[in-house]
C-alpha cells in the first residue's frame, strides 16, 4: 500500500481508505449501500489494516449515526494511534432550527457527538459535508481552528464545493492564519470527470489533496453493467440512481466497452482498473473504497501494487472524456498559456 501526503499538509494517508457508508443501513437508502453489523465491521476493518488500509471514512448522517457507532467499535481492539478516522457535519441531523449548517453551535454539537459515536477522543479528518452559504466563512473557518487547538479535531477537509467556495475558504484562512483545509472529498470516476475542469487545478495550485468519493460511478463500474444487460436486481442505483450523478446509457457503455477491453489485457476486473486508473490522476491523495462484504473488499484491494500502461489510461481517457462547458473549453484552446492539467 502506497502512503500519500494528504494535500499540503504532513499528514501520511494510505491510497485507498475504507467509506463505513456501508455500516448501519437504518434506513432504505442506506440499507441499499450495505447493512454490516459490528461483527461484519470489524473483519471488514481487520482485513483493511492487514493490506496497510488504515483510513476509515464516515459521517454523522450515515445510517443517522449508526455508522460513526459500528466504526467506533470495529475499530476499538485497534490501537488507536494506527488508524486514521475521518467524519463530518453540515446535512442536516435532527429537527431543530440549529440542527444543519456549519454554524459553530452546529459544529461544536456535531463534534461532541461524533466523538462519543465513535468512542475516541479525537478525530483525525473531520470534512464539512457540504457548502453553507448562510454561515460566513469567518465563523466556520475560526471554530474548526478552534476545535483543532482544542485538540479534538487534527487536520479539515471540505466536501462537495465549488471551486469559489473552497478559493474563498482558503483566502480566509491565509488571512488570518487559521487552518486551512487540506483536503476536498469530491465526486470523480471514469463516469464523472468534471472534477478535472476546475477543482483539479486549484487543488494543484493550492496544495489541496482530492479524497474521492463513489470511485466506481455511484455504482456503474461494477462490471455488471453492459450493453445489452440490464441493471441487476441487486443493485443499489434501483435505489440511490435519483440521487446521486446521472450518467446517459451511451456513455457509460462506451467507458465500459473500453475498461473490458483492458481487463482482457491485464486480467484485471472492471472496479479494479477503474480504481487504479483514479489512483494516477493529479492531485489524489486517496480514494474511498466501498464493500457490502469481504469479498468485495478484497477485490476492491486488487486495484493497487501494478499500472495500467500509458496507451491503457489514453484508451481510458479519451473512452470518458466529457464535452467541457464554457469556460473550459474556450481555456483548453489556449493550452500554451494555460496548461491542463499540470
């Protein structure tokens, strides 16, 4: 297992890191990303720290909790000092006016209680879940500085912003020397490239390292999707699909055709190749892998330890490139002056 640094900062996190989305399943949505109890979460942790998998990523909404408490206590025969665990706040998590946002009552609540879930007395990464435009950045970025001094969060991360709300944030922070976010977890796979247009470079210009989120396409690279196939009945986009990134039947067939033809070369599976075409592209310090089970797990593993050749990841780019908006393409015409990506 490959250690990266997380963006600019001195923290040493594994390439893949374990999403505990799949721990819980209190509710139909979650229950569709995996139902692991205690028992099943722990071999689950077991198996990730025997390949060197010792990132573990959850939030306060997954399953309403019951994640942050099955991860805290698969994770409890552990020394702490060997595992890396990563939550987060901001959706909203109870009833009450004060109960979403990124507020520092919100914050400062959402911190105690995702401690005493997850049973430890720090948190290693803690992300803001997503864009608060109510809140001034001046108020989130203080108390996450805060609770860092405070000694009960280590490093920040954002997640899910535009590239004028992370450049805003990180202006705040350089300002007046606060923390600064180091790491974004963003949506990116070889069905969802947008995060190239924008987000990539100003990470690479600003030191902040990409945590990707739905590595397999929200659920579309798992190689049980073809021409010709239908969705089988086991899949979780029968329920999640409206929910998460739409991608047209066409393309994706298109990305697949061209993953399967590599998997022939190589004898690796369509998640696998797909994983390790991510773990090459600028500004990655580590993706997030999902598993209902051992099996996926283990297979999710078989993406590190070799490479694709660079005429795979070229079949692969240009199988998913995406029609960029404006301004991106009137940018990728002056390439002289404005290379992408660097």
């Amino acid at each position: 297992m490959e250690y990266r640094q997380l963006g600019r900062s001195g923290l040493k996190v594994p390439e893949l890191c374990f999403g505990a989305g799949t721990f819980g399943g209190s509710n139909e949505f979650f229950k569709a990303w995996g139902e692991s109890d205690v028992a099943e979460a722990t071999r689950l942790v077991d198996v990730c720290m025997e390949a060197g998998v010792n990132l573990f990523d959850t939030a306060d909404v997954y399953s309403d909790g019951t994640s942050e408490e099955i991860l805290g206590a698969a994770v409890k025969h552990l020394n702490r000092d060997d595992v890396l665990i990563s939550t987060k706040c901001t959706f909203r998590l109870g009833k009450g006016p004060n109960d979403v946002g990124s507020s520092r009552y919100h914050m400062i609540q959402s911190v105690e209680r995702s401690l005493k879930r997850l049973g430890t007395d720090y948190i290693d990464i803690y992300h803001l879940h997503g864009y608060d435009a109510m809140t001034p950045p001046e108020e989130v970025l203080k108390t996450l500085d805060g609770l860092i001094q405070d000694g009960k969060i280590r490093y920040i991360a954002c997640s899910n912003f535009s590239g004028w709300h992370l450049m805003k944030a990180l202006s705040v922070s350089e300002r007046y020397g606060w923390s600064r976010y180091v790491g974004h977890q963003a949506y990116y796979s070889l069905v969802g490239r947008e995060y190239e247009w924008e987000l990539m470079p100003l990470a690479q210009d600003q030191g902040v390292g990409a945590i990707v989120w739905s590595p397999l396409g929200w659920g579309r690279l798992t190689g049980k999707i073809r021409r010709g196939s239908p969705i089988p009945a086991e899949s979780r986009l029968h329920v999640t699909a409206a929910y998460g990134p739409q991608v047209p039947d066409e393309y994706l067939y298109k990305v697949v055709d061209a993953i399967d033809e590599i998997a022939k070369e190589t004898g690796k599976t369509v998640p696998q190749i797909s994983l390790n075409w991510l773990l090459r592209r600028p500004t990655v310090s580590t993706v997030i892998m999902g598993a209902r089970n051992e099996e996926q797990l283990k297979q999710n593993l078989g993406s590190v330890g070799w490479e694709l050749t660079p005429e795979q990841v070229k079949k692969l780019d240009e199988a998913s490139e995406l029609p960029k908006t404006y301004p991106y393409w009137h940018q990728a015409q002056f390439a002289e002056r404005n290379p992408f990506p660097v």
